[in-house]
C-alpha cells in the first residue's frame, strides 16, 4: 500500500482560533443573566459585586475558554458585553 504525502485542505493550514478580548460595560448591565445561561463554553457567571444600578453583572471565569463567537453580545439586551477579535496571521505552506 502506498502512503502519500499528508494533504492540506485548499492548500493552507488549519485555521487557529480566535484570540480577543472580552468586554462588560457593568454600569449598562441589567443581571438578566442571558450571557451566562446560553454562553457555549461556560466562560461567564453572576458576581457577587453590585453595579451602580443594584444588579449582578457578569464576570468572566476563565477568558483562555473564550472562543470570541460573539454569542453574548447578541443575546444581551442592552448591549452590555461585546467581543473584539484580534487579527491572527494566517500561514500559508
């Protein structure tokens, strides 16, 4: 039998996760808790410290876990965390 050569899909090499950051605006927060329920990695949960209007704000557990999917800022209702994707160098081989 007769091995060949490891190919690369459509000739470049497996795409490399996001890296970003993640940001909570606290004082826009309302503690409806939507980001931590539907977050895909567990990345976010209620603190225990108040923001100026009384609520529970999110925090973040482990940012590492964070694929930067922007599926928190879409479920919140007042725009109170978003994500910032950093540009990743793409290799070519």
């Amino acid at each position: 039998m007769h091995l060949r050569k490891r190919e690369k899909p459509f000739g470049i090499e497996k795409p490399v996760p996001a890296k970003g950051e993640l940001i909570i605006i606290e004082d826009r927060c309302k503690g409806c808790g939507f980001c931590v329920e539907y977050c895909p990695n567990a990345v976010l949960k209620i603190s225990e410290s108040f923001n100026s209007k009384g609520y529970h704000p999110p925090e973040v557990v482990d940012e590492d876990d964070c694929r930067y999917c922007g599926f928190c800022q879409l479920v919140c209702p007042d725009f109170a965390i978003f994500t910032v994707e950093k540009e990743s160098e793409v290799v070519e081989g």
